[in-house]
C-alpha cells in the first residue's frame, strides 16, 4: 500500500 | 449498518423504556475512545461522503447516549454505576495503548492511534456483556441490541474475506481484532439464539 496505511474502512 | 442499527436500537429503547437498566455506559465510553482515535482523519482526510458522514454519526450518536445515560433524568436516574463497574480504564485502555503503539505499522500518531482503536474496539463489549451476566435476565431490546452489537463485526470479516480475495486487501491489525471481537461474543450468541429459538426470554448462566 502506498506510503501510511490508507485506512478507508470506519 | 448492523453497527448503525445497533445505535438507533439503544437510543430507541432509551427513548421508549426512558431506562437504561441492563445498559453499560462504560461500554460506550469505550466507544466513544475508540471513535475519537479512529476518527481523527475527519480533520485531514476526505475519503467519501458516505465514510465522512458515518464517522459524525458514530461520535455524535454515542456521545448522546453518554449523556442521556449520564446527566439526563429520566434515563440517567436508573443508571447505575456501582453496577455498570467494569475497570476499563487499566484493563483495557492501557493494553490498547501498549498493544497499539507496539503493532503499529508505521510509528505515527494517527497509525498508532488507528490501531490502538482496533484493539479497544475488539474489547469494549466486555463491561457489557459482564453487565448483563450479573443481571442474569436480559430484557428484550436489550437483547436485540447486543446481538447487533455482535453482529456488525462479523460482517465486516465476511467483507474481509470479500477483499482478500477481490482485490488483495491485507488488514492483519483489523482481522486479528475482528475475530477477537466476534469470538468475544460467541457464547451470548448462543443463549441469544436459543431464547430465540425457544421462544423463551434471554437468561444468561
């Protein structure tokens, strides 16, 4: 995944 | 929406029954942590209507029922909290501190905050559901109201399941909670579905 965690769950 | 679902039944039952006896507020204190951790992003992130609304939804619902739980007469004045005594503050705060900042993916706030919130997430039902075994009899909507609370988790690892396989989508931090959430609640499930099955009220050994 690109660069920080993409967090797009809630 | 099984997690919405889950809000809009307690503030129902609050509003109807205007008694939150068999409720733990304890519970969603810890909820309301767990939202201001995870949330954060709502002051820097945009990632969709939909995931923007809900975060508001989600910390604006809960802090009401804190408050109705807490301050506002009638509901307040049959919360008791001698009773709703579950110690989250060491026994789960600190552990989804410590836990988070050592998983943590990257040693960022909002990551070690995100995943401090996963932890805290997969416990909190837990001054709930000791709660109500010190009750022993759990009122219906109450029932209802557990029951979504379980539930909700288990979808998000059936749309886990889902994303793996669909696209990739790894989430060890998410997953490992996630089960610890659901398994947490496997045995009121099974009382839970035998009253309902039976037909019988929900009592809990």
């Amino acid at each position: 995944d690109e660069g920080g965690a993409e967090h797009d769950e809630l | 929406m099984l997690h919405l679902m889950s809000i809009l039944l307690l503030l129902w039952k609050l509003k109807k029954s205007k008694s939150c006896v068999g409720i733990s507020c304890r519970m969603q204190e810890c909820y309301a942590i767990v939202f201001c951790l995870r949330y954060l992003d709502l002051f820097y992130q945009f990632i969709s209507v939909y995931n923007t609304a809900m975060k508001v939804v989600f910390i604006s619902s809960t802090f009401y029922l804190i408050f109705l739980m807490r301050f506002q007469p009638p509901v307040s004045a049959t919360y008791d909290r001698t009773a709703d005594s579950f110690p989250y503050e060491q026994y789960l705060l600190g552990p989804a501190a410590v836990l988070g900042f050592i998983s943590a993916e990257e040693w960022s706030i909002p990551e070690i905050f995100w995943t401090a919130s996963i932890w805290l997430e997969s416990v909190s039902i837990l001054p709930q559901l000791i709660l109500l075994q010190q009750l022993r009899e759990v009122e219906n909507l109450t029932a209802e109201f557990v029951a979504t609370m379980g539930a909700y988790r288990f979808f998000y690892i059936l749309n886990w399941i889902y994303r793996y396989f669909a696209e990739g989508y790894v989430n060890w931090i998410g997953w490992l909670g996630g089960i610890v959430q659901t398994g947490l609640y496997v045995d009121f499930f099974y009382y839970y579905a035998m009253s309902k099955w039976y037909g019988q009220k929900l009592v809990l050994p």
